[in-house]
C-alpha cells in the first residue's frame, strides 16, 4: 500500500509559470527518492499540458467542467484534460464545488477515459455520499480550516476517523485522503495514523520557502508512518 | 405502509392562484377517501403560507435555499419554509440542482427543524449516495423523461429496481419514489410494483383537464398495488 | 418628485410572519402621513401574497427567477409574482446577483407584465450599464458597506455622486437609490442631497427596537431634504 | 482601420492538441497574407500557454475567472491568462454568461494588466449595457442562432443594426463584432456592411474539411468589405 501526498497548487502566484515548474520538478526528485509515496500535482489548467509532458510525476487537473466535448466556450471537458498527459483531476474541492449529478458525470467520464478522480468533501456525511459513486479517492476537508494552518487531523480527529467508518460502509476500496490545515509532517502522520491513506496540502507547500525541504519531509514522514501502521 | 404520490406543481399557470386552490382542494377531498395513500403538494413558495394555513394535506416547498437566516436578499431558508406550515421540501429536482454539500445541509438541517426531505436524483448512482445523507425519501427521475408522458416504469424499469437495490445496500429506511413521465394509474401501480413507495408526478396532474378524477385515478390505483404486494 | 424609502426585508428573523406584518403595518402608517415619500417593502417570496393582500403599502419581490411559466420546479417567474398582487421586484442584489442577460429579461418581462423593477448595482460603471437596460430604478450599492452600518453617503460619497454622472448619461429618467450602510436620517439627507432619490435600506430597519420609529425617522428626513433640495 | 476575425475554437475535437495546433498554424500564413485583417484565436485553457508561445497571432482565452490569485482551486484568474502569453479574453459568451459585476470585474482587471476584453452579448440592450463597461470589444449573438449555419447578419440584420445605433450612444470606440451563425464569405461582408469590424465565428472554421481556405475565403471578403465601405 502506498502513500499519498496531493499537492493543490490552486492559483497562488507560484502555481504557473516559471515556479510552478520549480515546484514539479523539486516534487520530482523527492518522488524517485521515496518509492512508497505516491506523490500528486493538481495544477492550473493552463499549466497540464507542459508540466504532463516534461515531468513524470503524476499531473492532476484541479477540476474538470461536467460537460461532453462540442459548443462549449470557455468549458474544459475530461476529454480536453486526458489530451494534455494529465492523469486526473480533483473535483469539488471547497472552492468549487459541484453538483451532485456532475460529480457523477465527473467519475463516470473520468473512469472511461482512463483518468483517475478525486472527490473532496466536507463532512462525513458528503465523504460517504461521494464514496457511493465509486470515485477513486476521496478527500475529506472541513471548509472552516481550509488554509489556517490548523490541521484537522489536531484540531478534529474524529471527523477523520467519523469518515473513514462512514465511507467504508458503502465503499471498502476507495482511497481516503485527509486535508484541511496540513502544514507539517507531523500532520501527515496522523493522517495516516488516523486511518487514511495520506493528506491532500496546498498552502504549506505553496507558500513554503524551501518548497522541496517541505514536501520531503512530508514524504518522509509517510514513510515513517506506513512502516508504523 | 403507506403508498405515496408528491404531486409537483412547478411553476405551471396551474401552480399559483386560484387554480392552485382549486387542485389543493381536490386533493384534500381525494386523500380523505383513500387514507392508506398520502398525498404531498410541492407548491411554488409564493403559495406555501395560504395553502398550508388553509388546507390539511401536506404543503411542501419545491426547493429551500441552503443559507441560515439573515442577510440573504433573494433566499427561502428551511427556517422560513417551516413558518409558512409546510411539512417538508422537495429539494434537487433536475429544474434545480443542488450541489452535493448543499443537499448535506438541507437534509441535516430540516431534520433539525421538523421538516421532511425529498431528494430527487436522476440514477441509481446518485439515489444512493443522497440517500447515505438519510432524507426522508429519494425519487429517482431520469431527466430524459421527464415531461415527456412516458413512465419510467415502463421504459426504464431497471433504473427503478437498479435505485432500490443501490440505496437499499446504503439505506435501510429511506422512503424511495418513482418519477420521470408519470401519467396514468398504471405507471402508479407499475412504480409500487417494481419496489418503490409512490411517483412523483407534475404534468399529468398539472394539465389535465380534470386534475381530481387524475388524482383519484392514481389513490385508487395506489391502493390496488398496495394490496397486490 | 417623490423621494424614496426602500426597505429590504432580507431574510432576518423579522421579515416573515407576525414580525414582517407588524413591520408593514408600521410602514402603512407612516406612509399616510408622509405623502411625499414612497416607501416600498421587499419581502420575502412566502410572504409577498399575504402582505399584498392585506397592506396598501407597496410591496415588492427580492428576486425573480428569469424563466417563464412551466416545467420550472423551485423557480418563481415574474408572472408569479406579479399574481400575488406585488407591485415590482428588486434585483441583482450583491447577495443574489444575477447575469447581464438575466437582468435584461427580468426588466424586459416585468415592464411587459406591469412590475416595476430596481436593480441593485456595485459600482458606477456597474449602475451606468444596468441603466442602459431601463429599470425603473437603479439602486447603487457598495457591497463592502452592506450591513455595517457605515453609510456610502458619508464613507464615499464620491461613488453617488460619480453613479448619478455616470448613470445619467446613459438614461435621463431612471430613479437613483443610495444604498449600502444606511442607518440614520440624516443618511436619508445626504442621500437625496447627493442627488439620488432616496435610500435602500435593510437591518437599520429590520434589526431596529422600534421599526416603525426608524422609518418615521427616516420619513421625515426625505421631506425635510426635498424641501431643501 | 482593421477588419476583425475571431474564431472561438469552443470545445470540440478539433479543439485542442495537434488539430488545433494545425488550425493555428494555418491561422498564421492566412494572417501575414491580409494585413489589414486581425485575426484572433479564442482557444481552451489549456492550449494558452503552447499555442501563444509557438505563434505570433493573437491567442485569446475562451473565459477568466472573477478572482484574485491565491486559494482559489480550479480557478483560471486573469493573471495566469497574462502570464500564458495570451493578448486577452474572450468573455460572456452564451455557453458560459457572466454576472454584471463580474464581466465588469474582468474588463477592469484586464485593462490593469494589458489583456484586451471581448464581450459577447445577445441583444442590442445587453451590448449597450456591456459597451457601458468600456471593454475593447463587443460581439452581439443572438444565442438561438448560435451554430445553426444561418447567419445573424441575414436572418436579423435589424439586430446588428440596432446594436450599432445602441452601443454608440454610450460608447463611442468599442469594436463590434457579429457572430451568431457566421458561415460563409459573404456573411463575413454583411457584417462589415451593417455597421461592425468583423466578425465572430465557430463552428465554420472548426467543423471545416479545410480550416485554411474557409479562413482564407473569410479574410479576403473581409478585405473586399473594407475596400467597399
């Protein structure tokens, strides 16, 4: 079983351009180094196509438009997404949240065209509803602590541990990611402890100094973790 | 057990004013004769206070707008429906779509306030996941019926047996209804038959010319069904 | 020329049932002995038949929905309102803001059915565009003074007097409302000093001890300002 | 003065990777061929960056999103589109409307970082109302026209018309383009003829067996039109 660390670059000004390949290829080389982590990047739209096509890590999209390709202006279809080398892509993050009926076109449309799917959501409640729908993974994120530097895993445990119960009565397979607040290793490890299978982070990395100093020691922390579980 | 028919008013030059009286009242007389089948209006929010405070059978309001009271220009609250006597809401019908975390609330939310929930969802996929937020029923609708005059229950009858199966592998107790092209008293019975609790039906009630022998039709075939299973 | 009160019900705790018929008994009262001064009262969509009905006061919607009659669950058309014995509908308010060309048919249907419509606007360039279409009135409203009590007509009231230039050279006959903030009377003064035709106002009224007292207030105030303008 | 040829490569297949990359290519022999025309290209997100490193015609986006950089995932802001090397955006368009406050957000926000704006509109009000905004380009469309192959240009000319009259009361540098069904050579020549710069159009070029001589026709009509008017 592996790790999983999902890096959201939502559109901080080191999320395109010249950094963002900074960020993807420092995230390369901690990737080659830890074999046991799977270590993801959910970029811009505008940036899949060059970073899926100069870097081996795995591109994620941060969110694709629930609608088939034709007459749609200013839409970004799974199709589109799967041409530019992305792998999958991240849907109904707190910051853009879907419809019931489009996550499932979302999941669906993704599975037949190889990509894989993240679904985040709020409670346990959502995971659960969002698990049904057999996406690959699932992300839980309490809005409320999105971007504070609060964990989840400190702040509310029990929401990761009331998730991980919920979703597993109606989805043994899927993938659970735990997010909201992941700034340190520490946190990284008991989201692992707590029963998930790593963490979805945006802004400690983003915003970070040394942004590979910090995604490794995420990595290493993981790795800490699986060997204790 | 109770069999069900939630008759959606729209917004159909039927739904509002005196027509709308005039089919509340014909529903009223209608569910006092067949007391095994309960008999919901989903009436437009302009219309819930008078046909709530005048009539006894259940007033529900198509849709709630997933805020809390305050400043919200524009927006019904559950707290506002429940005010006006409504029993319940109506809330993800395809003519307005809810995103997932917003049906989470609605659900959580009426429950705390004494109101009922149903969910409308458009595949089994998606009636299972809104029924692992546990409303107090589902009604699964493919969209393409809709309107159209030709049932569900006819056409695509393994997407009703497909529902229950699915919400039933999540959800023991959740009511769960048929709709989509609900027409005649058969489509009633087939619904009951196929494992469902009722139909949810619009047009067929809304433009007929004479909406209480439509309803009638439909309590009796209800209670045939019923008796037959 | 008359001046303006609009008052905005919202969806305060006050602005439906015993608490929103006392408030527009309060209104009616006032408004009798104010011959000058147009007050207007929006309300929410459960009460709109209910105080129409039983009040003279104008009553307006907080927000039509852009459709037509029909197959249109949860949605509230013009038409609707316009049956519930409402005089008009404000729109596009910073807490329901609509779309260019939603705007463009809600003022388009309501002058066809005989509503009056206010369009509520964030800026100058947003009050001049809004104007092009031919509301009956334009309601400028700086979104980050909303609710705090701090009137536009004193933190800026370069933005009043730069929407009446601006808007007034686009169309020479639309009502202006100042919005935003407005708490007092002497808001009311400057307001129609600045040149605009009165005020929008929400929780000064809504939150108010004594209703009908702030109104009164405010009442008096537009008289005392049209007489010095 | 320049004739203007926008061509909104929307979502379809031919939309993205190597077709669009040849549909650019052909772009730009056609455009160092007619000087006098301006020939821009409105293409998906994700084909920004490439497109506009690789070619020196004007690469446009297809839509920005109304927000600021930062935490805002699955989100395209208009400082990622400047930093792609495009020349501006497209926006509004009818498969993907906007709110007032928004498409004026985004013609401000793009004149602070040197992107050009082109909004479309579906009625001579709305055009007027969006010329009020001062973005460089309007494009009227009525929507029901929209990929029907008849063009606007002979089906309703009295709508371009009327759009001239209402845009130049209140704006009197704004391009206009038509679009709406814009097919052929001669429909690029009615354009120009009625009043407007040229022209926006879809579907004739992206659904074209030959992309470079439908472009090539439409250009040298366009050149025929500027000399004749």
């Amino acid at each position: 079983m592996k790790a999983y660390i999902v890096i959201n670059f939502k559109a901080y000004p080191t999320s395109y351009g010249v950094k963002a390949l900074e960020i993807a290829e420092a995230t390369e080389e901690v990737a080659k180094k830890y074999g046991d982590v799977r270590i993801i990047l959910a970029v811009p739209a505008t940036e899949l196509r060059s970073l899926a096509s100069t870097f081996k890590v795995d591109i994620f999209a941060q969110h694709a438009d629930p609608v088939p390709l034709g007459a749609r202006t200013g839409h970004t279809p799974p199709e589109i997404i799967a041409d530019t080398g992305a792998r999958g892509y991240l849907i109904n993050h707190s910051e853009k949240r879907l419809r019931l009926d489009q996550i499932n076109y979302l999941v669906r449309r993704g599975r037949e065209l190889g990509l894989e799917t993240i679904v985040c959501a709020d409670t346990p409640e959502t995971s659960a509803a969002a698990a049904a729908l057999r996406p690959d993974a699932i992300a839980v994120e309490p809005p409320e602590l999105i971007g504070t530097g609060i964990a989840v895993s400190k702040a509310k445990p029990e929401i990761i541990t009331g998730t991980v119960e919920a979703v597993r009565k109606v989805n043994r397979d899927v993938v659970i990611l735990t997010g909201a607040g992941i700034s340190n290793p520490e946190d990284v490890e008991a989201a692992i402890r707590l029963g998930t299978a790593g963490v979805l982070v945006a802004s400690a990395v983003m915003k970070a100094e040394n942004p590979k100093a910090k995604i490794e020691g995420m990595a290493q922390a993981a790795v800490r973790a699986l060997k204790a579980s």
